[in-house]
C-alpha cells in the first residue's frame, strides 16, 4: 500500500507532466483501480483493528478516498460540465467551461490534501517498525545478560553460559570452526593412530558446540518471549491524540489558504491593455469614427466589470475623443483617480519600442475591500484554529497526564490524613461506578472503562490499594507511622515517638490450637483465617480494630479518642465519667459475645466438628475460644526496627488482657473481664456480669475483681435460634457486590457510633431484645445469682464452709441441662484444696495460680 499511496499523491500530477490527453484514461483507470484498493483497505482495517471504525482516521481515510474521484476525468466532466463545447457555442458558454474545469481543478487540489494523512500513517508504519527493531535488540542484550550472570552456582551452567555468551557475540564461528577441524582432520586421515584420535575428539568438540547451539536457540526462544516492551498506553494515546489535532490544525490552515484567496472568487480581466492598441492604431486620423467606436467599445466593456476603468491617457494623440479620459465626448461622472489609495488604483501602461505612450487607470477598491474582508476572516479563522487546537492540546494532556496525576496527590494527601480511609476509597469508587451503570449512564461508563486502560488509572488504583493494604497491614496504630512518613519527603522512617493513648484491650485465643495444627498441617491456615474472619468482622461491626494476629490468639482494641480522657492530679490518664464513655465501654462485651455465638453458628466450622481425625485425637471437637478484657492506657506506636517493624501497643494493660484470656482455662468460662473495665460500664451491662473471684496478679501489689458473663452456647443449637451472618455472603458473585456490603456494613458501624455517642442507642438493651443472647443465658437465672451470691460473699469473708455449700448448689443447678458451672467448679476445687478453711491471712483475694 505504500506504493500506492505515493502514487494517491503524485499521481495526477504526473499524468500532467508526463502525457498529452490521450494517456489520460489510463492514469484514470490506474486512479479506480486506487480507489478500490483504498476502500478494501478501509473495510479491512474496520474488521481487524479494534478502535479503527467509526474513529478518526477511519473519516479522514473515507474523505481522501473520495477525493480520487476528482482525478478521474470522467467524473469532474459531469461534475463540473467541462465536456467538449460544440462548435456553435457561444463565448459565454466556453467562458463557463473554461471557468468550471478551473474550478474543478482548483477543488481537486484543495481535497488532494487530505491525503497528506496516508503520508502520517506511513511515517507510523515505520516508527512502529524501528521501535520492533529496537525491541529486538533489547530483548537480544537481556538474553545474554541471562545468559552470563544467571545459574552460576554450578560449574556447569558456569560453563554452558560462557559458551551461550560466545556464541551470542561471535555465532558465526561455530561454522568456522566446524569447516577448519573437518579440512584438519582430512589432512591428517592418514597419519599416526595418536593424530586419528585426535581428530575424533575435535569431531565431538564440534558435534558438542553445535548441540550447544541448538540449546542456545531453544533457551532464546522461551527467554525472549517473556522479554517484552509495552508501549505505554497513555503515550499511544496522547500520541494518537496529538497526531489527529496536528492533522485537523495542518489541514485546516491548508485548506484556509486557497479558501480565503481573493483569486479563488474573482477571476482576472486582461483586456485592459489589449484594448488600448486598437485605439492608439487610428491617432493619425482626426477624430474618426472608427477611432471614437474603439473608444467607445472600449469604455463601454470595461464600464461594468469589477474592477471599474476610471481613467485613460492617450499621450501621442491630439484627438478630444481619445487623448483623456473622460471628456466631452464621453463625459462619465467617474472618482478621481487622485482621491484613490496606492493599493486602490492600477494601472496598466500602453508601450512601444519600449515608451510609454498612454496608459489605463483601474479602481480597485472592490477587490481590496473583498481581499481586506478575506484576510480579516482568514486571520480569525486561523487564529480560532490554533485557539482551538491549543485548547485541545492542553485538554488531553491534562486529562491523560495532569488530572491523574493531580489526583493521585489528592489521594496521597487524604491518606496522610487519614490512613485508614484507605481501604474506603476504592469501595466508594466501586459503588459509584455502579449507581452510573443504575442511571444508565452510557457515556460516562465508556469514558471510565476507556480511563481503566491507561497506567496513569492503573497507577492511580494502584496507591488506593497500597494504602489500603498499609492500613489493614499497620491498623489504627500504625496510623500515624503512615500518615508522617507520607507527609515528609526523604526516607521512610517507621521508628517515630510513641503515643500515649487509652484503651480497652480485647485477647482472645484459639483453643487446642496445638493440636488442630498438628492435624489440619497446611489446613491450619484456612482454620484460623475463617476464625479470624468472624473474629474481625465483629469487632469491626462493633466499633473496634484487630490489631494484631499470632498464630492462635488476636489482640483486639476499642480506642478512646482524646477528647474521652485527661491526665489526673497524678499525672496519670483518667476515663471521663461521661455516659458515652460507659456506653463505649459495653461494645467489646457483646463484640465478645457475638463472636462466640458466631463461632458456634458457622456453616464453615462445622466441618472441622465433623473431621474424623480431629475426634480422634479430641474427641466431640468443637471450636471454642478464650476472651480476656481490659482497659488502661497503652503507648501506641511501632515495634521493631528498620527490618521489621509492627504498630501495636505496649503495656502492662495489654498483658493484662492476655493474662486474663489465659486465666479462663482456669476458671472454666469462656470470658473474663477486669473489675477497672467492670467499673466503667453501664448499670445494664453490670447487671449481666458475675463476680467470679478476686485474685493478686503476678507483678501486682494491687488484688483484681474478675467478672464474667455466663453464657451456654449450645442452647442457640438447641433453640435453633440465631443465623450465620456469613451465611449469605456466596450470593456475593463479584468484587462490586461485595464492595457493597463492606461500604453497607460501614455505613452502618458509622451510625451506630454516632447513635451511641449521641445516647440514641444503648447497646446492652441487646441483652433483652437480642434471640441469640437471650438463647445462650436463658439457664442463667435469678435463683441461680441469688445462690452464687451468697455463696461469694462467703467466700470473699472467709467463710467458705458455707461458701462450698452455696457453689455445691450453683454446680448443681445447671447439671440437667448438662452445662458445668466454670467459677462454681473452680472455687469448690480452691476451698477443697484448704480444707474447707480459709487461709489464716486470708484477706479477700487470692494469688492467681497462673501467670
């Protein structure tokens, strides 16, 4: 096609430097035979290329195409009536042909034009060529490196890749050196045995190098394949982009050119100075007749053209009717030449043997005013056209470069300022493309989907997901780790000051973890990330963040914000005793507690219940876990070093928590809550706890109150009350669906925090109006509370005679519904190891067993 497309170009105007008339049917038949070539490469190109039709180049193709009918003679006969004029016809009728194949020619020429973009195409083709040419060459230089510095470890691949790196640079000698040994060895066929073996280790040395080099090329075809350069989709397209606006603005000012010519409208009268010779023949005679006739024939056929005849000088005459112009024979009331412009006037002289013997002057300000207008128009249709193209140049780099650019800052800067918010961006983004897809949006959609291909999109996406993954991977206390270093330029630091904060801190641990492990092998992954699904679910559900995940056990933590604490007369921080911060504190109990009836209703943990070799090493396995709970202050901040690092919490309050999940082993209750966090809470929530005991920490001087809630997990089976809450998430069949939920789910933590703070929402009136809740304490009841009572306060004054007596009761109150009463079991296990007596310094508390 490039061949042809030369010709497209020159074609025409060969045929009028080459041949006569009779060779223009063939440069004719040539130009059909074009045209159809040219539309068969358009259909093609409309079913191969993607992008191609209805595009831009797709119209310009179509438009240059047609122009070829205008270099078909037979065509702009009948376009523009320029067939032979028969013999009677008259002047005017040939003036009319003559000026309609000008016309035709001059429209031709303009057209022609638009074929100047075949030339852009080719100039494409051959770029697109060189930068193939450069691929190779780089592919080949990253195959060798491949080859030179990879798999060195043995002396084998040693040596394979010094031979490979030979062969890249020098390929040629194997031959070479394959003809040198054959004629070598031809010599030497008859000499000694010791030459013959010689020659035959030479022979395998050739045989080897040339099984190398078939390695060689095996290794370069796979290696080199996956060695490819990707042109930068936004460059495409801002070079596409930018070659159709260079187009459309050469084109335009092209086409300007001859379209706001003065000689494109007005054709030239040359008869001014002709006529002036048969006037001046007759200047000997005295004013006659035929001399006044030329005058007047003359005046009269120059009186109506355009450009007016205001003036004539006959300087070697005598006569009154011809020597100027006008006079009394001729008296026209015509401007003064005088009163004219330079540009307004021409003249046109009258010379023989090279003197000037009369002259003509012409008036033409009509053509000047038109070629005054013409210019204005050109001058502003120009300049829109390169207003216009400016403003398109600027648009797209703005819209491929700027604006992606512009808000990938935005969104590093809202991530500085709010890390976490992170992960709720490409959600947000998620959910909106989905309400354009709902509005039916069509345009919008295909500009998004369009914007999705370019890498500035990818790389746009690209920050969000790194954000997302930081906040997720460092938690609320990494927060201001990611949001300093975000901030500041130079290097990462991770190691910045700690904070001082307060907290409730949640720790909860897999039970038989070591075993289930041993069991599940590789499985054991699954096992817990399904646990810790529900587990972070939760937690998240009710206002608080997972922090950290080790092996069996996560830290959970529902932080107060700085507005909810002060520093004390002691210089310590100190909880306001606010409602909000009561009602804030309840949320980690039923976070617990949900967790726990979420763990027993899960359609996924039910297959580990039923795996045999799990109850055959634990028999009626089931997965349960420990909670501990307590609030205190806590440094947040990063642990570890320039290596590793994590954002998490250090204090005694954070081991306290761990301490206390560790303890419900002991106690035989799956949850246990500090008596400084049971000071806190809501009278509601108080009222659902139980004082289980009051023990002296190790590392303590100061004894602790331990608090539980009661619960019997296997009454939600029972009842058959209650539903997984991942139950329905398989319906989730793409990513948007399930950006939705997360966002809903949002939405819905958000509101509840503001319905709590507000006091709009008490969270322990769950206790009442809650199915699973009131299914896992419906055994728990107030005789049963009584008796403990009683019991405990006996115990805690030292009788524990009558103490045994009162827990002997509680235990056996919950046997019918086979249900073992942790605390119960626990303090008769104490009171028995002392004989019924209580330690003679006995003052309350006792030291806890267990670390």
């Amino acid at each position: 096609m490039t061949t042809i497309t030369i010709y497209a170009l020159f074609g025409d105007d060969t045929r009028v430097l080459v041949t006569d008339k009779n060779g223009d049917p063939i440069f004719w038949t040539i130009n059909i035979v074009v045209l159809i070539l040219f539309g068969l490469e358009i259909i093609l190109a409309s079913l191969v290329n993607p992008g191609y039709f209805n595009g831009f180049f797709f119209y310009l193709d179509i438009v240059s195409t047609i122009s070829l009918l205008l270099d078909i003679g037979w065509v702009t006969e009948h376009l523009f009536d320029t067939t032979k004029p028969a013999k009677n016809s008259s002047s005017q009728q040939l003036q009319k042909a003559g000026r309609a194949s000008r016309v035709g020619t001059r429209t031709g020429r303009i057209v022609r034009i638009v074929r100047l973009v075949r030339l852009i195409k080719l100039y494409k083709r051959a770029q697109q060529l060189l930068q193939e040419q450069e691929k190779n060459l780089l592919r080949e230089q990253q195959f060798e490196e491949m080859c030179i510095y990879s798999n060195m470890n043995t002396p084998r691949h040693k040596q394979r890749s010094r031979v490979i790196s030979r062969q890249i640079t020098s390929g040629h000698r194997i031959r070479a050196n394959s003809k040198k040994i054959s004629s070598s060895f031809a010599v030497n066929k008859n000499n000694s045995k010791d030459h013959n073996n010689i020659n035959k280790k030479q022979i395998q040395q050739v045989k080897m190098m040339q099984k190398k080099k078939k390695i060689y090329i095996q290794y370069k075809q796979i290696y080199t394949k996956n060695l490819v350069i990707v042109e930068s989709k936004v460059g495409q397209r801002l070079s596409d982009l930018t070659t159709q606006r260079v187009i459309v603005l050469v084109l335009s000012i092209m086409i300007s050119v001859p379209l706001f010519d003065y000689n494109t409208y007005i054709e030239s009268v040359t008869t001014y100075g002709n006529g002036l010779s048969p006037i001046y023949a007759f200047q000997a005679e005295v004013e006659t007749p035929i001399m006044i006739a030329n005058m007047k024939m003359y005046i009269d056929f120059h009186k109506n053209q355009r450009k007016q005849l205001i003036e004539i000088v006959l300087k070697e005459t005598t006569n009154q009717c011809c020597s100027h112009y006008p006079n009394s024979y001729f008296p026209d009331d015509l401007v003064s030449a005088d009163t004219l412009r330079s540009e307004e006037k021409f003249t046109i002289e009258l010379k023989i043997g090279g003197k000037i013997i009369g002259y003509s002057i012409i008036d033409e300000r009509r053509d000047v005013q038109l070629n005054a207008i013409l210019s204005i128009v050109r001058t502003i249709f120009i300049s829109l056209i390169l207003t216009s193209g400016a403003i398109f140049f600027t648009r797209d780099a703005e819209n491929l470069i700027l604006i992606p650019i512009n808000n990938m800052i935005k969104k590093v800067k809202r991530i500085a300022e709010n890390p976490l918010e992170a992960a709720q961006m490409e959600e947000r983004e998620a959910l909106a493309f989905e309400q354009l897809v709902k509005d039916g949006n069509i345009q919008e959609i295909a500009r998004l989907k369009e914007l999705e291909k370019y890498e500035t999109t990818i790389l746009e996406k690209l920050i969000i997901k790194i954000g997302a993954l930081l906040a997720i991977g460092f938690g609320e206390a990494g927060s201001q780790i990611i949001a300093q270093n975000m901030k500041k330029g130079g290097e990462v630091d991770p190691l910045i000051p700690g904070k001082k904060i307060m907290a409730i801190f949640g720790f909860c641990d897999i039970r038989n973890f070591t075993d289930a492990t041993e069991v599940l092998q590789t499985g054991v992954m699954v096992f817990v990330n399904e646990i810790a699904e529900i587990a972070h679910a939760i937690v998240d559900q009710y206002l608080g963040q997972a922090n950290k995940n080790i092996g069996d056990s996560f830290l959970l933590v529902w932080k107060f914000q700085e507005n909810d604490y002060f520093f004390n007369v002691y210089n310590q921080l100190e909880l306001k005793k606010e409602k909000r911060i009561s009602e804030l504190a309840d949320l980690p109990i039923h976070a617990f507690l949900n967790i726990m009836a979420q763990i027993t209703l899960s359609k996924k943990l039910q297959k580990y219940q039923l795996n045999a070799k799990l109850n055959q090493r634990l028999p009626n396995f089931k997965v349960k876990m420990g909670f501990g709970l307590h609030v205190g202050w806590a440094i947040e901040g990063a642990i570890g070093s320039n290596y590793k690092i994590d954002a998490s919490y250090l204090s005694p309050n954070v081991n306290m928590s761990a301490r206390l999940e560790a303890a419900t082993k002991q106690f035989g209750t799956n949850l246990l809550i500090s008596g400084k966090l049971y000071e806190i809470l809501t009278p509601k929530c108080q009222k659902q706890c139980r004082h289980i005991d009051r023990v002296l920490v190790k590392g303590s001087l100061i004894p602790m109150n331990l608090y539980t809630v009661d619960v019997n997990l296997q009454n939600i089976i029972d009842k058959n009350v209650g539903r997984d809450m991942f139950q329905n998430q398989d319906k989730f069949v793409n990513e948007i669906q399930k950006k939705k939920h997360r966002v809903q789910q949002r939405l819905l933590r958000n509101k509840l925090k503001e319905d709590i703070i507000s006091l709009k929402v008490h969270i322990s009136d769950r206790f009442k109006n809650n199915k699973e809740l009131i299914a896992m304490r419906e055994f728990f009841t107030e005789d049963f509370y009584k008796e403990w009572n009683y019991g405990f306060q006996n115990y805690l004054e030292g009788n524990w005679k009558t103490a045994y007596y009162a827990f002997q009761k509680t235990l056996d109150m919950l046997i019918h519904v086979n249900y073992i009463d942790g605390p119960s079991n626990t303090l008769i296990e104490v009171i028995q190891y002392h004989n019924m007596q209580a330690p003679q310094d006995w003052q309350g508390f006792r030291a806890l067993t267990e670390k």
